[in-house]
C-alpha cells in the first residue's frame, strides 16, 4: 500500500494546535472526523505526528479501537506511559541505584519507579504533566476513534479527565497540551462537544479533507513511471473510480493492482474503465448488502431503524412522535418496551446496525448507512423494495 503523504496539510494543523491560527480554536482540542477507510489513521501516524515531532513536541498515539474491551482509561495511560518511560529511564536508574522507591517529577508527583511504563495510581492529568515535565516539552496528544469512549461512564470520566489537564497545563499564549481527537462518524463525535454535559463542549467538529485530484495525481505519476507504455493515465476515470469508491485508498489500490495485473485479462481494455467498473460493482455491492440487512429485520427494527437515519441527532426513540411513526411504519400497536427491545436487537446484530452511548443517546452504527439511505431516498427508492419471491414478516414478527 502507498502512502500519499499530506505534509502541508499536517503543518497547517500543528500551526493551528499551537495556537497561531488567528481565528481558529484547536488549541482547545482539534477533532477530525472522516469516514472509515479513508485514510485518516494513515495520517494521524504518518504526517501529524511526525510533523508535531518536528515542531518540538512529544505526540502519544492511542486508538481506542485497537481493544474495545479495554477501558478507554487504561489505553490512553498506556500511552502516555510508552512516551513518557524512555525519559524517566536514567531518572529511575539513579533512584533505584539510591535504594529510592519513587522519583519525583515536577516537584511533586511521585513515581513508582517499579512500574514505570504503567500509570497506576497516577490521574491522567498528573501523568500528561509528568511527560511535559520531563520531556521539556509540549505534549500532544492524539486519540483515534474518540468516540468510542462515549460507551461507557469510564470512557466519559477519561474525557473528562483530558480536559481537566488540558485547562491545567495551558495558559493564555502558551500551549502545552495539544489534543487531537478522530472519529470515524461525525455524529458520534458531535456527543463530545455539542450539549452542555459534553466534555469538551464548544469545540467544533471539522471534516478531514477527502484525498482526491492530488492523490489520483500522485498514483498517476507512479503507474507512468513504471509502465510508461500506458501514458498517458486516465486521471479523470481513475478520480471517478476513486470517488465511487467512497474516497477508500485501500479499495482503490486493490482495483488498480488486479487491473495491472499481467494476469488481469482485460483484453483490450483500458486499466482505467477496468477499476472504474471494479468500483461500480463495489458500491452496487455495499448498497445491496444493506437492502438486504435492512429487509431482514423485524417491521419493528425496520421502522426503529428508518427513523434513526431520518433524524439523525435529533433521533428520540420514546416520544410520541416517533411512537406515531413506528405505528404507521410497522403497522401495528407499538409500546415504549417493544422499542427498547428493537433498538436492543439492532445493537446486538453482527456486526451492529445501532450504537448507543453511555448517556443512552443513539447512531447508526456504521456511518455509510447514511449516505445509502440518502442516496435512496434521493433516488425515490426508499424503502428498499422486497426481492421477488420474498415473504413478509407478519404482525407477530413485530
């Protein structure tokens, strides 16, 4: 897999996370969110972090999906522990050397130098203030899939925590905590900022750009370079491929290499018109695998579901409203507990359709079911109509 790497748009970042953005407001949190598949982790890894390394400061990377079952607490003080252990190494030689059970950092928090690499007992601002400390530098400190952290009171509590450090550690001109947070579904990750009970609320939420012309440049340019019998590269079948796509690298490339394949079999046809085609039998695909999830629930869990998509954040699965629609959609009586059941079964399906944080409030599990349902809807092909031959599930099957 290539990497396109997005330096200008990494320094641009770093300049406004330390604050020199006239306008901008990412010194108090920068949150990015992009679909899944789209590059982002690639990067949060390969371009932001460098590029803050670059500019002076020490970056810890989580990604709390990496263990969902994990506390989201537990992640973020792993990290902070891998980036602070190699400074306390000399530190905690010489204290065990002394016969010391701890070293003290920053005149007053103590650690066990037995656990170094681990943050037992120590608050998650107490240990970003340790790594500032003893690094004599700012920190930054990026957490991919934020979101995830909304499922559970430990998770909340962790965000919390980081803004807690964050309003300790800066002051008016001076930024010494940098805290850049990602998410794969904008809608989740609105839930950190947008109510008065959010953790981080005020911020905004930006959109990170999707790769586009310059990266379909960039691929251009390397096939020629390699196969300059094909010059030149139809960049403009190549950059619709990629949109149908969803703007996913990985998919992309995989299209691109079979078509280049000497084994392809193409007979003729361009490499281009062959990814554009792998690209529309991809989204074909992807659309019809979720008219088939979406057809082969309960009229309940269908009518629960549309709803979902329809409103959005302003989803409220109990009120009257919402009850009315059910019935109408469902055809049939519909209690609040009937609700609760469907939203339950939807969260529990695998993979999920539903997710639900820890304050109750729910999303559409993967963010592409959004845009299909747009897509249908624009298209007046909504709901999905039943394949031939299907029976339907009948008021019992509520």
């Amino acid at each position: 897999m290539i990497h396109f790497p997005r330096e200008a748009l990494a320094r641009e970042l770093v300049a406004a996370l330390r604050g020199q953005a006239v306008f901008g407001d990412a010194h108090n949190g920068l949150f990015l969110a992009a679909p899944r598949r789209t590059g982002k982790s690639t990067f949060l890894q390969a371009d932001l972090q460098p590029a803050l390394e670059a500019a002076g400061a020490v970056v810890a990377y989580v990604d709390l999906w990496a263990d969902p079952r994990r506390d989201p607490g537990a992640l973020v003080a792993d990290a902070i522990a891998r980036a602070l252990a190699p400074r306390l190494g000399v530190v905690a030689r010489s204290a065990k050397a002394a016969g010391l059970d701890s070293v003290t950092i920053a005149g007053a928090l103590k650690i066990d130098v037995s656990k170094i690499g681990r943050i037992d007992g120590v608050t998650l601002p107490d240990a970003l203030r340790a790594l500032h400390e003893a690094a004599k530098a700012p920190v930054a400190l990026i957490v991919d899939e934020a979101q995830h952290a909304l499922t559970s009171e430990a998770g909340e509590a962790t965000m919390s925590a980081l803004k807690s450090a964050r309003d300790q550690l800066n002051r008016p001109g001076t930024v010494n905590l940098m805290l850049v947070m990602s998410g794969s579904d904008r809608d989740k990750l609105l839930r950190l900022v947008n109510t008065n009970g959010a953790p981080f609320y005020g911020s905004q939420i930006s959109r990170m750009p999707a790769l586009g012309q310059d990266f379909i440049d960039h691929v251009s340019r390397l096939i020629t370079a390699q196969r300059p019998a094909l010059a030149p590269v139809q960049g403009a079948t190549l950059l619709q491929a990629f949109e149908r796509f969803g703007h996913r690298p990985q998919f992309f490339m995989e299209a691109l290499g079979q078509a280049l394949s000497p084994l392809s079999g193409l007979q003729g046809l361009r490499f281009e018109q062959a990814v554009l085609q792998a690209a529309q039998a991809r989204q074909r695909d992807d659309e019809a695998q979720m008219a088939s999830e979406f057809l082969a629930l309960k009229p309940l869990e269908q009518a629960v579901l549309w709803r979902l998509l329809e409103m959005g954040q302003r989803f409220r699965p109990y009120d009257a409203e919402a009850l009315r629609f059910y019935r109408d959609t469902a055809q049939a009586k519909v209690t609040v507990q009937q609700v609760q059941n469907a939203l339950e079964s939807l969260r529990n399906r695998h993979p999920a359709l539903v997710w639900k944080s820890a304050r109750g409030e729910y999303a559409v599990h993967d963010a592409a079911m959004h845009r299909w349902f747009e897509h249908c809807t624009a298209d007046g092909h909504w709901p999905p109509p039943e394949p031939p031959g299907r029976l339907t599930t009948g008021e019992d099957g509520i």
